[in-house]
C-alpha cells in the first residue's frame, strides 16, 4: 500500500531527475575560456576558478565601468584595449562564463540536498517495492 506522502515524493523526484539533465546540459555547453582566468586588477591578482560568485560580479562591474567611462569620453574601441595580452571583451566574457558556472554548480548542489531528502522522505515499504522492481527488471 502506499502512502500518499510516497506519491509526492516520487513526482518530486522526477522533477529532481529533470533538473538534473538540464544541468548536465548546461555545463555541456560551457564557455571555453580564452584567457588563462588570472587577472592582475588593482595589484591583486584574481583567480576565476577560485574567486567568489560576487568578486567575479564586482570585478565585471568595475570593468564595466571603465566602459561607461570610455564611452562618455568617446573613446573608440576600447574593448580591444590590450589587458595581459587580452581584450577586456575576452576577459568579460570568461567572467560571465565563470560565473555561470558558479550559478550552475551552486544550483547542483541544491537540487542535490533536495534529492538527498526525498529520499529520506520515502516510506520503507515504498523503497523496498522500487528496490525489487529494479531487480525484477535485471532479471528478466
């Protein structure tokens, strides 16, 4: 017999399910850097790969600024304005790539807790009858 807390949970874990091919699809299709992701900015250097979701944001920021700031002095083409032998628009975006990533694996990490207390949800009876499904299912 199952309960209908069981029913819950077993659609919510479908949708756990979903969530997590979407994520796999989502870091698929990331952004391949085209700089080394270490950038000397106000004689710090900053690692992309190991700051912070917020360093990376207000690193852009400020690189944004400057932007806004060449724009109102019009300045022409400063996005290929030479950073460590890149572009600041290289270096824009394999912050926004990073922080993408960040965005990713912290939305992995939920949906993972979330899976992780489904389970616990899930009444003895309910996970004894999936466990000899999938056995019936092996043996056939």
């Amino acid at each position: 017999m199952t309960n209908t807390n069981d029913a819950v949970v077993l659609q919510l874990q479908g949708k756990v399910e979903e969530k997590k091919k979407k994520l796999a699809a989502l870091k698929k299709g990331r952004h391949t850097s085209t700089t080394k992701c270490i950038l000397e900015w106000e004689g710090k250097n900053i690692n992309f790969n190991v700051a912070g979701k917020d360093e990376l944001t207000f690193l852009l920021v400020k690189i944004h600024a400057l932007f806004v700031a060449a724009d109102d002095l019009l300045l022409e083409d400063f996005g290929d304005t030479k950073v460590q032998g890149h572009s600041l628009d290289e270096w824009i975006q394999d912050i926004k790539g990073k922080i993408k990533e960040k965005d990713i694996l912290n939305e992995e990490q939920q949906v993972k807790a979330i899976e992780k207390k489904l389970d616990t949800m899930l009444s003895t009876e309910k996970k004894t009858e999936l466990e000899l499904a999938k056995f019936a299912e092996l043996l056939k």
